[in-house]
C-alpha cells in the first residue's frame, strides 16, 4: 500500500480573551491509499480541530497556533501541509483532499440546483465543457445511488432528505476525484437505517475508487462496519491505535471500554 498523509506531532491551540489553550496535543497517525481509519472520541476531544488543522481550514494565526507536521504524499514528492501558501492550500482542498461533514444542507447551496453546484465542484476539478460535466454529474449521482439521476440535476438541496442530500456531498467530493476523503461525522445526523446506507455507499466508493479515508465519529457502533484501522482521541491526545477489530475485541483504556459501552 502507498501511503498518501501523515500527520507527525501534531498540537493544535486556540487563543481566546488573551488565554492560550491547547486542544490536540502529540496526535501522530498515517493514512495508506485504499483504507479507512475511524478518529473516535467522545465530543470536544479534537476530532474536528484535526481533520481541520489536516485540511488547512483552521483560523489563521494569532488566534489558532498549529506544531508538528502535516505531509500529503503524492505523485510529485512530499507536500508539507503547514505553511503551505493558502493559495496553494486552497488548490490541495480541490484537488487531493475532500471532505464531508455531518449536516449537508449547510455545505449545499440552497439557491442553487444540485446539478449547477455537481457540475462547478467538477469543473473547479477539471477543464470539461459545461455539457461533458453534465454528463459526469449525471454518473456521479447514478454512483452515490440517486434514483433518476437525470431528472434530478434540477432540484434543490431543500427538497431532498437528509439521506440523499448526505449522498449529493459525497457525490461532490468524489467529483474532486480525491486522493483522501476526511468524512466528519457523516452519518451522525441520519436515522439509523439510512445510516447504514451512507456507511455501505462509502464502504463501496472506497474499495472502487482506492481512495484513503479518515472517517470520524463520537459513535463506537460504526467502525466495525468501515474502519480497518482505529484511533481512540481523548481530550486532545491518542490514547489508543491498532487495527479495528483488535482494537474492539482488546480495548487497553477503559476509556475505550467506556465508549464502547455507551454505544446503545
Ligand atoms: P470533536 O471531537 O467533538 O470534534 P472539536 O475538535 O470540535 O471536538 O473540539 C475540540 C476542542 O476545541 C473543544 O473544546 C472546542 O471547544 C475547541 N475548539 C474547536 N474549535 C475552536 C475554535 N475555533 N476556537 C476555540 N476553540 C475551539
Ligand atoms: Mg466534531
């Protein structure tokens, strides 16, 4: 396997009314093409500020601080995240790394029709005539599962359900043909069988497109169904790591023991 990302050392603070805080501390992990690791933790240990320090979309500084080092492996060398040039940055985001999050509608545009913002996410990709990214757009839909996929370019993120517009972003960020994937708690806002439909939908876009996944989540109950490997955070610090099921069957921490007890 090729790895795509690793993260060294990372420590993450914030400044707020003149106070430094620290919120990731020593958080070290690798992401190899082709798999999935769950970032798992209760709210507020850091899953978030990481996979945002990882995307470069943390508050500039003074008012956030980041150490360590970020490096995206790639074609053409190592590319170290931090102090890269935002325009640079903002290049890496459409290109290599994409990312969904937990509430669709407030990633969608809601004056635009699914289709328009499919189509510019591929042509901010990709220079394709708008009528090849049309069509592009309409595969897209049909590979996230969107019945009719045709008759649907034209409708708007607020006549969708939860479910399908969850499946409208990933059909965004696939349209990026990322290297890596960060989902953030993707399926936290969907009732639990639709859960289970967006979790096989990513399972399946993963093993057909090879891409790396970092798939976050306060929730033990979904990493035996799509991580390979998984780290446990706890405020700010990883406080355990390994492959999945070992992780399940053997938990070190009892605060692993204690979230996998709070699964219902
Ligand atoms: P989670 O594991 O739930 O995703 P987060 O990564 O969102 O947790 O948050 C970790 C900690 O960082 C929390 O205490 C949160 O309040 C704090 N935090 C997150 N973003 C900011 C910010 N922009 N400024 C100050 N503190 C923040
Ligand atoms: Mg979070």
């Amino acid at each position: 396997m090729s790895r795509v990302l690793s993260v060294e050392d990372l420590g993450i603070g914030f400044r707020s009314e003149g106070q430094d805080f620290t919120v990731v501390r020593d958080v070290s992990f690798s992401l190899e093409a082709g798999e999935t690791l769950a970032l798992v933790g209760e709210s507020g240990s850091g899953k978030s500020v990481t996979s945002l320090g990882v995307m470069g979309l943390l508050p500039p500084p003074p008012q956030s601080r980041t150490t360590g080092r970020i490096v995206l492996h790639s074609g053409d060398g190592d590319i170290d995240l931090l102090d890269l040039p935002e325009s640079r940055m903002r290049r890496l985001r459409g290109d290599r790394i994409a990312m969904i999050f937990q509430e669709p509608l407030t990633s969608l545009n809601p004056v635009h029709t699914i289709g328009d913002q499919i189509v510019e996410a591929i042509r901010s990709h990709r220079r394709v005539s708008r009528a090849k990214a049309r069509a592009r757009a309409v595969e897209l839909l049909e590979q996230v599962g969107i019945p009719d996929p045709q008759d649907r370019l034209g409708t708007y993120p607020h006549e969708l359900s939860g479910g399908m517009r969850q499946r409208i972003m990933i059909a965004i960020a696939l349209a990026l043909e990322p290297d890596i994937l960060i989902a953030d708690e993707p399926t936290t806002a969907l009732d639990v069988t639709v859960q289970a439909q967006i979790l096989d939908l990513l399972r399946r876009l993963q093993k057909d497109t090879g891409m790396a996944m970092l798939f976050i989540t306060h929730d033990f109950g979904v990493v035996a169904d799509i991580a390979d490997r998984t780290i446990v955070m706890y405020a700010g610090q990883t406080v355990e790591e390994g492959r999945t099921e070992t992780v399940l069957s053997d938990p070190l921490m009892p605060y692993t023991i204690g979230l996998m007890n709070a699964v219902p």
